[in-house]
C-alpha cells in the first residue's frame, strides 16, 4: 500500500499509519480480510505499465478516467455538495491527492482506501460518465464519514456497515432510473430493500465475513444510519433533488446570517 504522502493534507491525519514495510504475510492477510486484492495497485502485484508511461496513456483507461472525474467534481451536484461539504469540515478535498484511477478487479468500480485517505476509481470498469458520477458520489460519502466522524474501518462492522448504507442511501445508486435498469421493480419500501441489499453487497466484497454476520450488523444500524442524510439535508432520489439539496447548501450561510 502507498504510505502517506503529504502531512499537510487536511485529512490525511485521521487514517491510521501504516508501517513502511509489510511483510508478505501481512500482505496477504490484508488482501483477504479488507479487500485489497480487488484493487491490485493497492495490493502490491501493480499495472502492467509503469505510471505516466508512453504505454500507460495509449493502452490504459486512465486518461479517459481523470476527464470524466474532472467532469464530476464540475458538474454532479451531489458531488460539488460532498466537496463543499468536506471543505467546510476542514477537509478539503485535492484531486491529485486524493483521487487515483486505477484497473481493480472485474467486480468493483470503486473503493475509498482509510489507510490513505484516497477514493480509488476503476478506470477499467467505469466507462460512462453517469456512471463515473455515482462511483465518485459513493465513495465521497464513505470521505464525508471518514473526515467527520472516528470510522474504525478495519475493525469495526458497523462503522463499515453504516457508512455503506449511507452511500447506498444517499449517492443515486438506489435511484429508481438505476433500479429499472437493473431490472428490480418494487413499490412498497423498495428504496430501503435497494439500499440494505446493495450495503450488504459491498461489505460481502469487501470483508472476509459470512452472509449472515453481515445481514445481522446491516439490521441493527439500518434505521438510524438511513436516517442520517448529512450533508444533503435530505434523500437525493435523483439529480433535480441533488441540485436543490446544493442550492440549499450553499444558501445556508446567507439563512443563519439573517437570523
């Protein structure tokens, strides 16, 4: 894993520090037991060509990957409201630092690394650009609780659990665009059977834990993890209420200065 790199970085203070060697066997047990072998940069086994290579650019996702996120941080509210947000906390957000396209498992499109500080986007994986804004808002979400709140990510189920179903529940992944898409049709709490399914999904891909260990932690934070929809005030169940959840935001400071 990458150590960290920059100790002025505004939260890169609040990862845990990592040693300057690992030992293969601690490697290898990180691979299993956090999910570092989805992401093979992350894990030590590399890309294929050497970074900013001639053969990187020609052969690689990466320079379409860095476009699309710039395009995110631009023009996705809910990404410019998570930006903001994590400024405003003191944790503002760089995205050369904190941002790194890299190929990851088949299975993945994204992951936020606590050891770094630093969102991983799977160039291999992602190729449209709505796509490319719901990965980035995913995994802003899991920054949001990382700068905000003491996440023991690596030893604690239901730190991870409520952090993921926060993402689930509030970055458009259980839109009911992206639910007809994937062919799932529900009417009666469908959005809480989308959000509790797709949490349990990442923590099954992310930690060495049985279905039904991760079924029972998902349950007992549902209720108050669902209802906790900072920074967006609010449910975003598409991009209209997204860009009102932003427009709010950013007039909060003029409300409080005319109280």
């Amino acid at each position: 894993m990458a150590q960290n790199r920059a100790e002025e970085d505004e939260f890169i203070n609040k990862a845990p520090l990592q040693e300057s060697r690992e030992t293969e066997e601690e490697r290898k047990r990180k691979e299993e037991e956090f999910g570092y072998g989805l992401y093979p940069e992350r894990s030590g086994s590399g890309s294929r060509f050497k970074q900013g290579s001639i053969g990187e650019s020609l052969f690689t996702f990466r320079h379409k990957c860095h476009i699309m996120l710039q395009v995110a941080m631009d023009t996705s509210p809910y990404a410019k409201l998570l930006l903001g947000a994590m400024k405003s906390s003191g944790c503002t957000v760089h995205k050369d630092r904190h941002f790194s396209c890299e190929d990851c498992d088949g299975t993945v499109s994204g992951g936020f690394d606590a050891a770094t500080s630093q969102i991983v986007l799977c160039q291999n994986n992602i190729h449209q650009q709505a796509h490319m804004n719901r990965v980035v808002t995913h995994e802003l979400i899991h920054a949001f609780d990382h700068c905000r709140a003491r996440v023991d990510w690596f030893n604690s189920f239901r730190h991870l659990a409520c952090s993921e179903i926060r993402a689930a529940n509030l970055s458009g992944d259980c839109s009911f665009v992206n639910e007809i898409s994937r062919f799932n049709f529900g009417l009666k709490e469908h959005h809480q059977a989308c959000v509790r399914g797709r949490a349990l999904r990442s923590i099954l891909a992310v930690r060495k834990v049985s279905r039904e260990e991760a079924e029972l932690v998902v349950d007992e934070v549902f209720d108050s993890c669902f209802h906790d929809h900072a920074p967006f005030g609010r449910i975003p169940h598409n991009k209209k209420d997204a860009k009102f959840a932003y427009r709010d935001y950013e007039n909060r400071d003029r409300y409080y200065a005319n109280l």
